[in-house]
C-alpha cells in the first residue's frame, strides 16, 4: 500500500517497526498485570503467595481477573459463545462417535470464547455396513477456542444438591465426591483453569470438560448385548448344565474356572469398548491443546497485541496514503476490508474505531477541529515515537506510575 504511493519503503518499515515495538511494550506491560492478578488462583504456581485474601477479597478478585480477561479476549478478536449456543452444541451428538455428558452446574465460572470457524469434510466407515462403505460428513470447526474454569466449592455444590433432592447434608456430600471422583489429584475449586485449544468440532465441546461422563454409540450398545450379553447367557447356560450333570469333582473346579472365564472375558469386553472411547477423547486433547493456564493468558496477550498491530498499521498506512475525514470512517473500513481480501484472500471486519483512537491516543494520527484525519510521515512518527520512549524510561515518569499504583 505505501510501495504503491510512492513513499521509501525502508522509512515506512522502521516506521512500523517502532509502532509495533510501543504497542509490544504496552502489551508487556498489561500482561504482567494480569499474571499477578491470576497468582492466587493459579494452579501451577511455584513461588510463595506473600498476599492472603478473606473470602470477600477473593471474590473481588476473582471477578477482576475475569473482567480483565474478558476485556483481552475482545482485543484478540475473540467471541464469546452464549449460554443458548453452549447448551445446544453440548445436546449434539457427534457423528465419529464421542458421546460425552457434562454436568455444567458443577462451575462457578465457564467462559467460553472462540475465533474463526470453519468446515471440513471428514470419511468414516459405517458400521451397519460391515465397514465396507464410507460415510462422508461436514465438521464445522472452531479454530481457536478459548476455555476458563473454576469449580464450585464442594460446600455449596452439596447444598445445591440437597436442595434440588432432598437429600441429606452428609449424603450430598459423597455424590459430590462421586461426581468429582475422576477428576486428577490436587485439581481444587480454589483454582481457575485457563485453556485454549484449536481445530475443535464445534458438536464434540464436552470433550474440553474435566467432568465429562462417557456414552455409548447405538452400534456399540448393540454390539455389546449382542456379545457380552448374549455370550455370557450362553456360556452360563452351557455351563450350569455340565455343571448340573458332572459327578466328578474335578470336572466341576473345571466348569466353574470355565464359567468364570466366560463372564471375565465379556467384562472386559466392556472395559476395552469404554477404553477405545477414553484413548480417542485423550488423542483428540492432546493434538487440539495450544497453551494452559498461564501460557494460556500469554498467548491471548499475544494475539491481542498482534490484532492491534495490524489494525494500527493497515489504518495509518492508508491514512499515510490518503487523508480522510471523521465521518467517512465507513469508508475507510471498508476500503482497508477490500485491500485485505484483495491481496490475502481473506475477509475480515476491521475494527476502524478501535484503531483510530489507538492512533489519535499516541499522536501518530492527527484531527484538526474540523475532523480532517492525517497521519504523520514516517520520519516524524519514528521521532516522535522515540519521544514516548524517553517519556515512558524517564525516572521521573516512573516514580509518579509507581506512586499510582501505590495509591
């Protein structure tokens, strides 16, 4: 865009360069922020917490963080996934064959954010053709998904139970445990977990749960009674009748051990099945799993500052190239929406606003009182991003940042 307006190119580059190292620090800056604040609820921190929170503080704090995180998200260019649009991708099946169950009245907190998705066609043999013929289907993905957690305390959980049942304290205490009995060691609801996952089958979300409770495919349920139902009753039956005609002691240890063998092997039978379930659902986590609690909160950092750098850049080369006015912000999008799709062969919706008062905020746009739009030229905004450096390094600058925060 600017090669094609005839400006010097290395200028324009060390002119972005610095535009984008002022928007990494600010980014440095914020992101250390939220790790301390996510310090008392992280689950993989290794250093002694100095600060203890009343139950009171920790709430406050707690919907800080997720404020804060939520705020990120928004940045990155993250969507969030509402309560209708959860419960129903949570009701669908999958058609390669997870059935997953996910009890999500078990958490305090569940957000769920994602960016892009798209379709892609997938082939599985059918089983109620002897997994002869294939079956084509469309997956619609989530490109990135962004998940955070935090369990109820086991106390109040109990509570809601008991209420909703009428059971005892003391017994909705153990369906709680029982409830919660998969769940690893040292997982706590004092905690919050922070995930981000990519290439996600939008109708397979419940495998990202840590509560999720296996089901079975029709075809595996048939299956399963037709083979360790059947052939168990069958060997039981079989069994009991040599049992029923031997006189001969060791012929009967020998029918029992056989009995036994009968009903072990389709036991197992079972297990194998549910087992085969348990091996997809950790295949399909571990190669979808980008980051994880704190380097989960880092990677969002990252793609907010790096969606920022590129709407500051696209918005300040074309107005670099062609001054505008105020009111024709409109048009300005969509020209920098038809560059974009133009050159990359992507569509997108660019936030205009949001940049503008990122440019107009560190002076490198400029507005005159009649709403006239101009960026400054490259020599001028390396200078006077040079200029904000000295600002932000000064000690001066520091030691009043510091008293603020102080207060």
């Amino acid at each position: 865009m600017l090669k094609e307006a005839g400006g010097d190119e290395r200028e324009w580059d060390r002119a972005l360069d610095c535009l984008a190292a002022w928007r990494h620090q600010f980014y440095r800056k914020r992101l250390l922020e939220l790790i301390d604040d996510y310090l008392p609820f992280s689950p993989d921190s290794d250093t002694v917490n100095l600060i203890e929170l009343d139950a009171e503080a920790r709430q406050k704090a707690q919907a800080e963080f997720i404020e804060d995180v939520e705020e990120l998200l928004a940045e990155a260019n993250y969507v969030r996934l509402s309560p209708e649009d959860v419960q129903r991708l949570l009701i669908a099946r999958s058609p390669h064959g997870l059935y997953l169950d996910v009890d999500m009245s078990d958490f305090d907190e569940v957000l769920l954010y994602f960016r892009g998705a798209s379709a892609e066609t997938r082939e599985e043999r059918n089983p109620w053709r002897f997994y002869l013929t294939k079956d084509r289907y469309k997956v619609h993905l989530f490109q990135r998904l962004f998940l955070l957690l935090k369990l109820k305390p086991t106390e109040r959980r109990a509570a809601e139970i008991a209420a909703a049942t009428g059971a005892s304290s003391d017994r909705a205490r153990r369906m709680v445990a029982h409830q919660r009995r998969h769940l690893p060691v040292g997982v706590s609801s004092e905690h919050i977990y922070v995930k981000v996952f990519k290439h996600i089958p939008q109708i397979d979300l419940e495998m990202l749960f840590p509560n999720t409770r296996i089901e079975f495919r029709p075809f595996d349920k048939l299956r399963l009674l037709l083979t360790a139902g059947g052939g168990t009753a069958a060997g039981v039956v079989g069994m009991a009748t040599k049992l029923l005609a031997a006189a001969n002691p060791i012929t009967l240890v020998g029918g029992l051990v056989g009995l036994s063998a009968v009903i072990f092997r389709q036991v197992m039978s079972f297990f194998n099945t549910r087992n085969h379930y348990m091996m997809l659902l950790a295949q399909n986590l571990y190669f979808c799993s980008l980051a994880n609690n704190r380097g989960a909160l880092t990677l969002i950092a990252d793609s907010a500052e790096e969606e920022d750098v590129k709407e500051d850049m696209l918005l300040y080369a074309l107005l670099a190239r062609r001054p505008s006015h105020g009111d024709a912000l409109a048009e300005i999008k969509s020209a920098i929406e038809r560059f974009v799709a133009e050159r990359c062969g992507a569509t997108i919706n660019f936030d205009a606003e949001d940049a503008l008062r990122r440019l107009l905020a560190d002076g490198l746009v400029r507005a005159d009182g009649a709403g006239n739009l101009t960026a400054i030229g490259p020599e001028e905004a390396r200078a006077h991003l040079d200029l904000l450096w000295n600002r932000l390094l000064d000690v001066d600058t520091l030691d009043h940042a510091a008293r603020s925060g102080a207060a």
